[in-house]
C-alpha cells in the first residue's frame, strides 16, 4: 500500500509516497501529518488516502518514502477532510493550499500535539545553591523557571520567554527540574450564571424554531432578521442554553472589529463555561492551544472571527453567525472564501442548526429565504421598552453649511448643517450622547492646490494621499495612503507651482472632532464643553483603547461620539439618543452595483446605535441628494422593502444572487501584461460555454502598491455550469506561459467588482 499525501505546494494535486518496510511501521492513519522528501525540501503533509501500488501513476522505482510519520492517531477526522476537499473544489484550489489555511502554524510545522502539555517544574530539593558559580547561564535559565512557582509552566510558555530547550534538558539530565505532563481537565457542565429574561412572542418563536430544529437532529439554516436592538443576542443565548446543556459545543462567529471584551461579557455573564476566543491577533501558541480546545471539546462557547469556522469541533451543537451580512466574513486573498457559506456548509455536515442573525440580511440571504433554503424568523420590534428610532432627511442644498471663525479672522467650514449643529446641541443639553458618523478616517482626503490643481497622489496607487494633521501637535501631521501605506510629508509650497495655497479639502473624522471641538467649546475659555469621542482604526490601535472608550461612554455623561463603520457593529450605547449621518448616502451614487446594498446596511447599522436604553432615539441624515429614490425607500420604508426593490433590480439585470459569479483578478507590472494574459484566458474557454464573459477591463483600483490589476468576470445562470466550465477551464488558465510572472487569482461568489 502506498500513501497519497497533500502538500503545500500550488499545485493541483496529491503525491503518493511508499512507507519504508524495514520500519516495520504501520500505515499511517489518513488524517496524520507525514513529512516527506519533496525535490530538493522537507515539507509536512496530511495523509489523505491510502491506495494500491498498482494504482499509482508513478512507478515503483520512482516511489520515494515518506520520512517521518508525525503522528499515531489522525489530527483531522473524516469531517474535516472532507471540508477541506469540498474547499478545494467549490473555490478552485490546490488541496494542501486548503489545508494549509486550515492548520495553525505549529501544527504544519510539525510540533507535536502534546507540546502545550508537556510542563516543566522544578525538583522540591533544589536550591539555589545547587549552583557552581560558574554556571551563570544556568542559573539565570533555572531562575525563569523558578519564576513560575512550584508548578512550573508549559515546555511552549517556557520557550517563548526565551529558555533554551538544550538547557531544559542539561538541568534536567543534572537531576534539577523534571517534565511532566499536565492534562487539561474535562470542562464541568455548564451552568447558568444569571437567569434569562423573559422572551417576547417573536423571539420565543425563534429559539422555539432553532430548538426543535436542534432536537431532530437534522441541519437546519436560520435567517433570524431582527431589527437593531430586538434582541437577537437574548435569542442566541436562549437557543445556546439548551445546546450547551446537551454537553455540545457552540461555535459563535462574529465579525473582525466586533471582538470587543464586551462580545465575551456577553456570553461569559450568562454562561459558567470554557470560552475561548479565536481571531487574527492570537499568537501562534494560542492558536494550537484554541485548536486543541475545540478538537478535544474542552472549549464549550468558541467565539471567534472568519477563521474560526475552519476550526475542528468534537461535539458541535449550534451555529451561530452574529451580524452576518458582515463583509469581513469574506477572506479577500488566497482561499477566498465565505464564513456565512461555510457556517451553513458545516451546519449540513454535523447536521445541526445554523442561525444568520442580523438586522440587515444580504440579498443572498433574503433569497436563500424566499427559496425555502433557509427559516425565516423576524423579530419587528425592539425588545423591552425601547422603540427604533425614526429617520428623518436634512436638505444641504437648502441651508448652507455652518461656518466658524478661525483664530486669525478667516472662515472655515465645517460640513454640518444648522439644522443639525442645533439637534445635537439640544441632544447634550438634555444630558444625553450624540454619535456622528463618518466613515473616513484622518484630517482630510484630499491636499489640493489652489493656485493649479495639483493634489498630492499616492506614487504607487491610483489614490490620493490622506491628510493626517493636527493642530495639536506638528510631528503628528503627514500625508498616507489607506491602500499601501506610503506616507510623505506635507509639502509647505506645492510641488508644481510652488504656490503656499495648498489646503486639505474634504473631512475625516479628525477634522470633524476639531470642527466640534470648535463649535462646542465655552466662548470665553475656548474650553471645550463636552468630550470628542473619535473611534477609528487610528484611535483604537493600542490594546485597551477600545476598552477605555467604552467605559467613557458607558458612564452615560453627555459626549459626542465620532466614528467610522467601526461604530456601526452591534454595539450597545444605552444614553446615544440622536444619530447623525452627514453624508453616508454618497454610496447610492457609486458605479459599483453592490454599493447601494453595502450602504444601506451601513446607514441602518449606525443609525441602529440610536435609542437603545429608555429614552426615544432620532436620526439625522444630512444629504445633497434627498430625491434620491433609494435613499426615500430606505428612510420611508425601511431596509427590507429596499432590499426587496434590489432584488428585483438584480433579477431583470441577472446579477447576483440571480446569477453565479467568478471573478478573475490578474495583476502585474503592467497594465498591457495583465490585459492580455485575461485575453488569452478567455480564449481558452471551451466552445459553448454559456456564461456572460465581462472584460476583460482594468480593476476599480488599477494601480495598487506599484502593481497593475485587470479583471474578468464570469457570470452563469446556474452555479453548476459555472463549476463545470472552472473545472477544465482554471488550471489550463494558470498553465499559461504568462502566468509565470504574473499573479492571477480566482474569486467564486465575489462580494464586490
Ligand atoms: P440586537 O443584537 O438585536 O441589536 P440586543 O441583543 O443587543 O439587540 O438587545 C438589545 C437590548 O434589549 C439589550 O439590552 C437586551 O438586554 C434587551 N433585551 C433583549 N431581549 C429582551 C427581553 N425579552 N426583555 C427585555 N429586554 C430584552
Ligand atoms: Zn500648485
Ligand atoms: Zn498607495
């Protein structure tokens, strides 16, 4: 018998290797890691079929062995092999690609399973006196260990403080410390650590339908659509309690920036429970940890961002993606795929259900729904005494903006309207919080020279440079590109001209705080009345920043929030009371199709931030376009029957999801290069194809980080014409003599183009 191996090589394929017979080993399990010989490398791979010799292509004198069976028992069960072929078919890629995205770092390196268990401690009887005085370096080693007390800490723990391994086991071998090994104890039942609170009629009906989807022991895929604030975490947490006090695990995905202590506040003050958290920030010692605790079932509520879906469970019960028409559940590079898909994926294969919460459904979704492909269950109003808070429009083109003295005389504008300035001066004066929304971060968007045109421009991107200034301080204050991070500084005269009249133009969310700060400050003092509460990916970098934001609002002291799409996450402001959205509505204008949907979701998102405690919430959105027919549906009807004129939209245009799309992206040195190789591609694709071929056209951002991106959509009425035509169609593509130096990439189901 011989062993077919995946590896992690871009090649589409697995590669059978012989087990030697003078080791007088058995087959290695499928599912176990191997290492193997590989033209000139050593590379670790899964075992994923054991076949005849007289099967293999390759003949038996070229069969080499593999070198080293890694371990006795498979790390990846039948489930999850067969996720990972059903990866590598769905999105077109290699096999061990797939296997690679799915295996923490330590675990394709090798390192064996027990590592985390392996602990080290040292001896009752030793002293420090056990030390000649000339092993200096010992000692310092030995005093590590010594700080960890008499239970010692983890072989792994221990390396990463920077122990050596050879000195563990020369202190071992001198009879100083000794390993054991410490088993994790099987986590204790779950309880309840507070009681629920009592479910309205349409949130009983959901946990009631998930539920008894839970006891038949069939998958069963939930869209719980939920207004913002209606209560859909009362409803997760309800259908979890049942679950976990079946004794099976809860996967909760949530989405990137919405991992805030308060996601695990959430579960951790209902459940007495193993939580563990997974997300991109682990260190890769945490993430063989958070894997081996979800594979043994020692973790019972697993939270965790996109990638935890890929994870192995022992006894899952329950899915749930929370926010889940979220765009960070889709990875946008290598294995391109989507969590929301993947959940249901794994929800059909462990034969559980899957709930998709969120207050804005994707139109996928909502189809999926209309098809019976998924349960419906809507909670319409909010939960408890709050009420949803109306929207109402403010015409910019009928008032000009407020305009506000400088110190030397001059006048400056400060992008809101009288009309809104007003409400949120009345919102303060009442005691309550104010959020404004605007989704830029930075001073400004654009350095413009007045005397020529000239605007500073990212050298490697089709991108302005975005303004970062302050007026605070002079070495916070350069220009940077949001695409590949170039930064410069800013040029006192500009560069063409040489004229001193170059002014930032547009505004980020740091020129609205100073506008604000501005507008709210005591006259007299020029201190400021209220505190400026900016949340963008510049003033949450540091670790405990979010944390810290929180508390301030959470006190409930009036104060102005400013924000990015950051804010717009779920989160729960009890004392905001007004919203204000001074040009989100841009979006409706935008070439990109999905643009409108996207959002819509976001407007609706924020502005679900606003009345969420006792008292009646507004919200305010300042827009140059109040004709807009969009925009009307939304503010007038609300996000379902403007998802449902989208629909129809996609439907008479056959765009998504009335149509399956691949989108293949080529990027290059030049735009010439990239075009053509998209050229050439099409002209591989089969006669009587049937799919509409768009492009190929130059990508929405043509020159990114110094490269050039074409693309080439294919559009098919059903997805399996499309997977049929991919099938003979991709590798040929990548073969293609061009391919060699240039980086062509497929994306299934697409999210935008
Ligand atoms: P969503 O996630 O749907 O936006 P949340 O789950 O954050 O809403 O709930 C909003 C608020 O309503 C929370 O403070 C929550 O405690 C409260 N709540 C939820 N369900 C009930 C209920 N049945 N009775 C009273 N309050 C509830
Ligand atoms: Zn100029
Ligand atoms: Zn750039």
């Amino acid at each position: 018998m011989l062993v077919q191996v995946a590896l992690p090589v871009p090649l589409y394929q697995v590669f059978d290797y012989s087990v030697l017979v003078n080791t007088n080993a058995v087959l290695p399990t499928i599912g176990s890691r191997v290492q193997v010989s590989f033209g000139r490398q050593t590379l670790i791979g899964i075992v994923v079929a054991h076949i005849a010799q007289v099967d293999s292509s390759v003949p038996a004198s070229k069969l080499k062995p593999i070198t080293q069976c890694l371990d006795d028992t498979p790390i990846l069960d039948e489930q999850m092999l067969a996720l990972a072929s059903w990866l590598a078919r769905y999105y077109h890629y290699p096999l061990g690609d797939v296997l690679a995205v799915m295996l923490p770092t330590l675990i394709r390196q090798g390192k064996p399973l027990d590592l985390l268990i392996t602990h080290w401690r040292i001896l009752p009887h030793v002293t420090d006196t056990d030390f000649r005085a000339n092993a200096n370096k010992q000692k310092q080693q030995f005093d590590m260990l010594k700080l960890h007390g008499e239970r010692g800490a983890s072989e792994e723990v221990l390396l990463l403080e920077g122990m050596q391994r050879s000195f563990l086991t020369t202190l071992e071998e001198k009879g100083l410390i000794e390993r054991y090994i410490k088993l994790k104890t099987a986590p204790k039942a779950v309880s309840l650590a507070k009681m629920p609170l009592t479910l309205n009629d349409e949130q009983q009906l959901a946990v009631d339908s998930i539920l008894s989807a839970h006891r038949t022991g069939q998958y069963s895929g939930f869209l719980l659509n939920g207004i913002t604030g209606s209560g859909k975490t009362e409803v997760y947490l309800q259908a979890m309690q049942a679950v976990l006090e079946a004794g099976q695990q809860v996967l909760i995905l949530v989405p990137e920036i919405g991992l805030t202590p308060q996601t695990r506040a959430r579960f951790a003050s209902r459940f007495a429970a193993q939580i563990v958290l997974l997300h991109s920030g682990m260190s890769d010692t945490y993430r063989l940890q958070g894997w081996q605790d979800c594979r043994t079932g020692h973790a019972q509520i697993i939270i965790g961002t996109r990638s935890a879906v890929l994870y192995p469970f022992a006894n899952l019960g329950l899915i749930i993606v929370d926010e889940a028409h979220d765009g960070s559940y889709k990875q946008q590079d290598s294995l391109r795929y989507h969590a929301a898909d993947l959940a249901l994926y794994r929800g059909m294969q462990a034969k559980i259900p899957v709930v998709l919460g969120t207050a804005t459904p994707t139109l996928e979704h909502l189809k999926l729904a209309t098809d019976g492909k998924l349960i419906e269950c809507q909670l319409r109003t909010r939960a408890g005494s709050a009420k949803l808070a109306s929207m109402q429009l403010i015409d910019a083109r009928l008032q000009s903006t407020h305009q506000q003295n400088q110190d030397d005389g001059a006048r400056y504008d400060t992008g809101l309207t009288d009309q809104l300035i007003g409400a949120i001066k009345q919102t303060l004066e009442a005691g309550e919080q104010v959020l404004i929304f605007l989704n830029r971060r930075g001073y400004a968007p654009v350095l413009l020279c007045e005397a020529c045109g000239w605007q500073a421009d990212c050298p490697r991107c089709d991108a302005h440079l975005t303004v970062h200034y302050s007026n605070q301080s002079n070495h916070n204050s350069y220009l940077k590109c949001h695409h590949c991070d170039w930064q410069a500084y800013i040029p006192a005269v500009c560069p063409d001209c040489s004229s001193q009249n170059i002014a930032a133009k547009g505004m980020g969310t740091t020129r609205l705080s100073e506008n604000l700060h501005a507008i709210f400050a005591n006259p007299q003092t020029s201190k400021q009345l209220y505190p400026i509460i900016q949340i963008d990916r510049d003033t949450t970098r540091k670790k405990d920043s979010w944390e810290k934001i929180y508390q301030q609002i959470n006190a409930g002291k009036p104060a102005i929030l400013v924000g990015t799409q950051m804010v717009a996450k779920g989160h729960h402001f009890p004392n905001v009371t007004l919203v204000c959205l001074p040009n989100a509505d841009r979006g409706f204008l935008s070439a990109d199709f999905r643009s409108p949907e996207h959002t819509a979701q976001l407007m609706i998102q924020v502005a679900g931030r606003a009345g969420r405690g006792d008292k009646v919430g507004r919200v305010l959105i300042q827009t140059l376009q109040p004709d807009n027919p969009l925009l009307l549906k939304l503010v007038k009807e609300g996000y379902l029957p403007f998802a449902q004129e989208l629909l129809q939209e996609r439907k008479m245009m056959g765009l998504p999801p009335y149509s399956h799309a691949a989108l293949i992206r080529c990027e290059g040195k030049t735009l010439v290069a990239t075009t053509q190789a998209l050229k050439d591609a099409i002209a591989l694709l089969p006669a009587g194809h049937n799919l509409a071929v768009l492009g190929p056209i130059d990508a929405p951002m043509t020159k990114k980080n110094s490269r050039y991106h074409a693309q080439l959509l294919l559009l098919a009425k059903n997805r399996n014409q499309l997977h049929q035509v991919l099938n003979h169609w991709w590798q040929p593509v990548l073969a293609l003599p061009s391919a060699k130096y240039l980086k062509l990439t497929l994306d299934i189901d697409p999210v935008g183009w």
